[in-house]
C-alpha cells in the first residue's frame, strides 16, 4: 500500500469516526442544543477538515509528486470547509 492510498483510508476513518461521534454526542441539531453544543461541533468538524487537508497535500509531498497545486493554508482552509459541508450532507442522508 503506498503512502496516497493509506493516508486517504486513514483520513476516511478520521472523517467517520469524528464526525459520527461528535454528532451524536453533542446532537448539534437537536431544538433544545445549546449555542456551545454546536459551536463545538462546528469547531471540530473544521478542525478534523483542516487535519485531513494538512494529511492529503503531506501525503502527495510524500509519494514524491513535486508540484502540488495550492499552499499549505490553502489545503488546510479548504478541507475545514469541505468537511462543513460533508457533515451536512451525511446528516441530511442519514436523518431527512
């Protein structure tokens, strides 16, 4: 298995497992959630996007592709706001 392939199952466990277990224990989308309870889940939904990001554009510097398009902040900011929207999407998949 080469360093793309492992960082991107990696990175598939990361984004399932946080964003399932930060859903469903602080249930942001619930009516009676507090202002912190979703502040926290947003946060830690653009935290673990910005780690993944980070882990992707480090993975492609790894298996020695040289020209990788984009900064480092520009991958970091964009996995935060890639994985905003996944976790959007997963809930209105899973829950209507």
């Amino acid at each position: 298995m080469n360093v793309r392939t492992l960082t991107r199952l990696t990175n598939a466990g990361l984004v399932a497992g946080i964003g399932m277990g930060a859903g469903h224990l602080l249930m942001p989308a619930r009516a009676t959630a507090s202002l912190l309870s979703r502040v926290a889940f947003a946060a830690g939904m653009v935290g673990t996007g910005a780690l993944v990001g980070w882990r992707e554009r480090r993975g492609r510097e790894l298996d020695g592709e040289e020209d990788v398009a984009g900064s480092q902040p520009v991958w970091i900011v964009a996995g935060g706001v890639v994985m905003l929207g996944l976790a959007w999407g997963a809930y209105r998949v899973a829950h209507g």
